[in-house]
C-alpha cells in the first residue's frame, strides 16, 4: 500500500466524534482559577418584596413559597477556592447592609455564574424557606423521617430562579467592625476586622484538617475572640496560618448565637504588622478588700457587699472573684467573677443582691449585680473571701467551716463595716478591724439592727 493510498480508507465518523472529544476534554483545566464565563443577563425581572418581608413568612415550620415574590442582593461569597460549597451568600445593598440571606444550591464553581459584586434577581415561587442553627434559609428540599428541612437547589433548577441582573457589578464595601461588637452586624454580610491575629497556639497548624471543618482562633489586640472556619477541602487547606497581626475580610456569620468568620481566598488576610503585644491585665494588690456588708433588717433584698481600692491607681479586677460559704460550709456555695470591672483608685465597686430594689432603697445603681443567692446575698452568718487572679486570698470576712450566727462574724440584720484605718487585705479573719451590727450582739458584737438606707453608706468609704 502506497501513502496516498491512505488519504481514500473511509473514516468511521464516530471516531471522529470521539477524538475530537477527548482533545476537549484533554484541553480543560483542573482548577477553579480561570476567566469567568461570559454570563446573560436579565432585565426584566424587578424585587417586589423585602429581606424581612420573607423572613417573616417563616413561623417554625420550613415552607415552600407559592407567591410570585422576587428578591434581589448582591452577592458576596465565593467557592473559587472551595471554602464556600454549595450555598451562595448575598445581602441587601452594597456597603452598609441591614439583612443578609443565603440560598442552597447544587452548583460546582458558582461564581463562574455569580460573581461577588453581582447583582442577582431570585425567583421565589417554588423556593422553600427555612431556618437551622438560627440561620434563615432558601432552597430546594429534602425529607428526613418525615421532616422538611431546605436542601439544595439541584443545579438544572439554579438557573430557573436565580437570575444576574445587567447592572454593572458593585464593589462590596465590607463592615469594619471591632469583636465586641458582632451582635449589632448584620449576620451573614462582609466585615472586616482590622488589628487581629491568629492565637499564639494556633501558630505552625494548617488553616485546616484535611477533609475536616476546622475552626481556628482569632484574637484582637484587648483579647477579644472569634474564630474563623476553614474547610478542609479548601485550596488553601494545607497552609500554615499566618504570623503576625493585621485585618481579615470574610463572611460573618451566626449560628445559634456563635458568631465566626469565613474568608472567601487567602487575600482575604492581610497580616503584615508585628504580633499584638501581651497585654498584662491581671493584678494582684493587698489594697482591694471588704469594707462594708449589708443585711438590712427592713429590706433583704437590699443587702450588698462594697469592696475598697486603697491604693492611687485604677486596677483591673480581671479574674477576681468573691466566693461565699454558707453557713458552716467548707464547700464554696457560690462564686461571683469580677473580670468585667475596674476599680479606680481611692474608690469603690458595690455589688448587689438586686439591683432593682438596690436602685429603689438607696437612689443610685449598684456597680454590679451579684444576683439571688451570690455572695452579696448573704443573711448575715455566712463566710466571704476575695480571691485575685492567682488564686490567693486576698480578704475575708469571717472563718470558713464555722456559722457566724452568735459568733464574732455575725451581721444578720444588720452591717459589717471595716475600720477606716484599715488600709490592705486581711487573709485571716480579724475582728478588731470590723464594726459589727447585728440581731444578737454575740462576743463583741453590737445588738442593733440596721434599717436602710438611712444605715449603710454604700459607694462612699465614711
């Protein structure tokens, strides 16, 4: 057979088929990182109903949706990197947003159909509405014993709800905001956190586990905390998290009241400053400590505990306590933390049994609000200490194991005052520094109850 012989055998056509098949195919990329496809747009659909106007057609019970209602948001998450899978996030406007939503669907690298920034029209009728984890919900359905609950939109449905309008894309202006105060963001939108890092015992980890959901510890520079939740099948799984400190932009979001973040790509992160410096805010000082107790005789609910900073200096009561034992009890009956306040120098810190009738019997509010059955609801023959950061005691009023009823330690009805004198903590029960008003006038105790207010003097060392 000679060459040109060759050129006049017959070609099967389905080789043909298959070839050029197997060219296309050998010709894709294996990553999400390529060109957006060139999308249609819509023009013709308009929202004519709200966020909370569909929120509010939820009442307990996931529902399908029969009304002709469409939503619109801009959308602003991201499976590029695949630490988003199978939902699509979008909120109202694009900066300043006030509602969130998100819809499930069954679509692999939904943001070469929905790109953040995109302004999309969603059709609702059809659509379910639900809500898990506190998390409100649309999509597709499944049935689990009987129950419905908001699946995934199968991927040949997405494209019959969800719609790309032609509006040019926005840039979304993310939310700055500071830790202490995720409760006020709107949950589900892009924040942006600025002076944070990574927990010093997260450093050298992965963003992840292989496979596994993985949630990781972010602290801010006054060590406030909110972690941040990375897939494990996530490009960027394998990473060591960064060193250093500086901001994060990611979704922020809120499942049965936990709050945790989830970037979209590693340049979500921009860690370029020095690591927080330690911030050292726990104190000991022998110059906190009891200086007056109240059981008032006429108003029980009106009982309290004042402790005293004799010294010039604000300090941070950050892990200090007031335990209470009761009675003759060698077993803490109950605790009360103190980490939430200061108390500045030459002043003091007034905590309450009730803060309500505190307000109502003495015309100011207390500082604190132990709460029925603290320590600063005490009757008057029960046992205090004030214990600092490092578990010492710094204080107390009376000998824990013995009821003071009848004893040197006793104010039922009535007040324990501590000498002006005094100027530090005492560990070991003292009763030369005390004044002590009671119902009994046991072992050096004075019998006469105490009426308040006009006997106390809370807030005010006299």
């Amino acid at each position: 057979m000679n060459m040109n012989s060759l050129f006049l055998i017959p070609i099967n056509k389905g080789l043909c088929w298959l070839l050029l098949v197997l060219f296309v195919v050998m010709s894709c990329v294996n990553d999400r990182d390529f060109d957006i496809l060139n999308k249609t747009c819509n023009t013709d659909l308009k929202a004519n109903t709200s966020f909370s106007d569909i929120k509010g057609l939820y009442t307990g019970e996931t529902i399908q949706i029969h009304e002709d209602l469409i939503i619109e948001g801009y959308v602003v998450s991201s499976d590029v990197t695949g630490n988003f899978f199978g939902v699509l996030h979008f909120q109202d406007t694009p900066s300043n947003p006030t509602e969130a939503f998100q819809i499930e669907i069954d679509l692999r690298d939904s943001h070469l159909f929905f790109a953040v920034g995109d302004n999309i029209r969603i059709k609702l009728k059809g659509l379910y509405l639900g809500k898990s984890k506190g998390v409100y919900k649309i999509g597709g359905v499944f049935t689990s014993f009987g129950n419905i609950s908001v699946g995934r939109l199968p991927s040949n449905a997405v494209f019959e709800h969800v719609f790309v309008s032609c509006d040019d894309k926005q840039d979304i202006v993310p939310t700055i905001i500071d830790i202490s105060e995720l409760a006020i963001i709107t949950a589900g939108s892009l924040v942006e956190i600025n002076n944070v890092e990574f927990f010093q015992d997260e450093l050298g980890l992965s963003f992840a586990v292989e496979k596994k959901e993985t949630l990781r510890l972010l602290v801010d520079c006054d060590d406030n905390e909110i972690e941040i939740r990375n897939s494990g099948y996530s490009d960027f799984q394998a990473n060591l998290v960064p060193e250093g400190s500086g901001s994060i932009i990611g979704l922020l979001i809120n499942e049965n009241n936990e709050f945790y973040i989830q970037i979209r790509a590693l340049e979500d992160i921009s860690f370029t400053n020095e690591r927080c410096e330690d911030v050292i805010d726990e104190f000991t000082s022998q110059a906190i400590f009891f200086t007056e107790l109240a059981d008032p005789h006429n108003k029980a609910k009106a009982r309290f505990i004042e402790i005293y900073n004799a010294s010039d200096t604000l300090l941070s009561l950050n892990s200090w306590q007031i335990v209470r034992y009761t009675n003759a009890s060698l077993e803490v009956s109950s605790s009360l933390d103190l980490s939430a306040y200061n108390i500045a120098g030459k002043s003091t810190l007034v905590v309450a049994a009730n803060t309500e009738e505190f307000l109502n019997v003495y015309g100011f509010s207390p500082d604190v609000m132990g709460g029925s059955n603290s320590p600063a609801d005490s009757n008057g023959d029960d046992n205090l200490q004030l214990i600092d950061p490092f578990g010492t005691v710094i204080d107390v009023f009376g000998v824990v194991g013995v009821d003071g009823s009848g004893t040197d330690h006793e104010f039922e009805d009535g007040r324990a005052f501590r000498k002006l004198e005094v100027k530090t903590g005492n560990s070991s029960y003292t009763i030369t520094e005390w004044v002590l008003y009671n119902d009994t006038g046991g072992e050096g105790t004075i019998n006469e109850p105490q009426i308040a207010p006009e006997d106390y003097t809370p807030k005010a060392r006299e």
